[in-house]
C-alpha cells in the first residue's frame, strides 16, 4: 500500500515524540503530552482523554515488548489538530 507523504509531514501545531517501549519512559511522555495540551490551550475534558489513550496505549504496548524482548521496541506518539482547529470537546 502506498502512503501519502503529505498526510505524515509534521506542522508546528503536531505533538510527536519516540521513546524507547519502558514503563519507566510513562511519566516523561505524559508531563509532555500535557505541556502541548496547555501550550496549545486544549481543554482539561480533552487532555484527561487524551492522556489516558496514550497511557492505556503504552503500557499494551510495553507489555508486549516485555514479552518478546528479543528486539528493541519504541512508542511512536503524534497528535494532529483537526484542520479546521476544533477539538471534540
């Protein structure tokens, strides 16, 4: 299949952060996670939403690398506003 490279090109309003799949990693990208959400005046209802995804998210993930440790694992984490610049809140 063949992606649209315009549709994954990063603008100024897109969070977007890899870390390596530890749980000890959690902490650090949810305090990041949360400076975008105040830098970019998200709403408290959005941003809880927004860091429990990502928190359930990771820790499915981490597990499963705990469990095939026989490779590197990372956590890729983007957030995109809409286009238009409203939020589902």
């Amino acid at each position: 299949m063949l992606l649209d490279r315009a549709a994954f090109q990063r603008t100024q309003e897109e969070f977007h952060v890899i870390y390596p799949a530890r749980l000890e990693n959690l902490p650090k990208l949810l305090s990041d996670v949360e400076r975008y959400c105040e830098a970019g005046e998200i709403g408290v209802k959005l941003e809880y939403y927004i860091n429990l995804a990502i928190e359930e998210l990771v820790v499915n993930v981490v597990s499963m690398a705990q469990e095939r440790m026989k490779s590197s694992y990372y956590v890729d984490v983007r957030i995109t506003p809409m286009e238009d610049g409203r939020s589902s809140e």
